[in-house]
C-alpha cells in the first residue's frame, strides 16, 4: 500500500508540475510576456539606476 501511495503522489505531482509550468509558459507566449525580455544596456552590468526615490530635506529630519 505505502509504495502504491509513493508512486501515485509522484505521478500527481509531476502532472501538477508539467500543468503548471506549462499553463504559465502558454500564458506568457499568446500575451508575448517574458521575464527576462529587458536586455542589458552595458555589457558588465545590468543593474539600472534608481528613480523617484529623491526625498526633500524635510523628508530627512522627519525620520531622524
């Protein structure tokens, strides 16, 4: 019985897996999305620099 139960939970697993997986890459190739599709402008970084983040002198001695 315990090895049916491993072998059945593995199939269950392996097909929610394989559903998973491939429901979201379905669902990134018809809305054409992709998580890595932001190319690197320098070659030795692909860190960008931030913005918006500037705050006032006000914004400083409030948290102090």
């Amino acid at each position: 019985m315990e090895v049916l139960q491993r072998i059945l939970i593995t199939m269950v697993l392996a097909i929610l897996y394989v559903i998973g997986f491939g429901l979201t890459s379905l669902f990134l190739r018809i809305f054409k999305r992709s998580f890595f599709s932001e190319k690197c402008e320098v070659k030795n970084t692909c860190w960008r620099d931030a913005s918006g983040y500037e705050a006032g002198r006000d914004d400083h001695l409030r948290q102090a």
